[in-house]
C-alpha cells in the first residue's frame, strides 16, 4: 500500500485512541465530581493531555458529555434489544 495512506490511517487510528481516552477520563471524572463541578483541566488531566489538546477533539464539556451520554445510550438499547 502507499506510504501515505498508510501513515493517514495511523494517525487515524491514534486520533480514535485518543478519543476514546478523553472520553473514558471524562466518564470517570464527571462520575466522581458530576458534571457541574468538573472542569476541563481535571479530564485533561485523567487523560494525560494538556488542555488544548481536549480542544484538538471537542469543542466543550457539554459536547463531550453528550457524547458520552449518547455512546451510554446506544449501549444500553443495544443492550435491551
């Protein structure tokens, strides 16, 4: 395969892992402190990234919440289904 694509799906890959980190450290963050208190510098932190690295894969703390209440959901309809 080209060395291009193969270095694209690379970073690829390891932008979805780290998404996925993010996502994991704000779970376990908001369920500790909750939502209103937790602030983006604590996920950050859990997920062994600088705060504008958060930024490079959400906007806010409510889209990535979201995202994680909407993974939650799929998840448990998949779940009952």
């Amino acid at each position: 395969m080209n060395k291009n694509y193969n270095s694209f799906i690379e970073r690829r890959v390891e932008k979805l892992d780290k998404n996925q980190v993010l996502k994991q450290a704000a779970y376990d963050v908001f369920s500790k402190k909750g939502y209103k208190t937790t602030a983006i510098s604590e996920v950050a932190k859990q997920a062994g990234m600088v705060v504008g690295s958060f930024y490079n894969y959400y906007a806010s703390k409510e889209v990535i919440f979201l995202a994680i209440v909407n993974f939650q959901r799929m998840n448990f309809i998949h779940f009952i289904n």
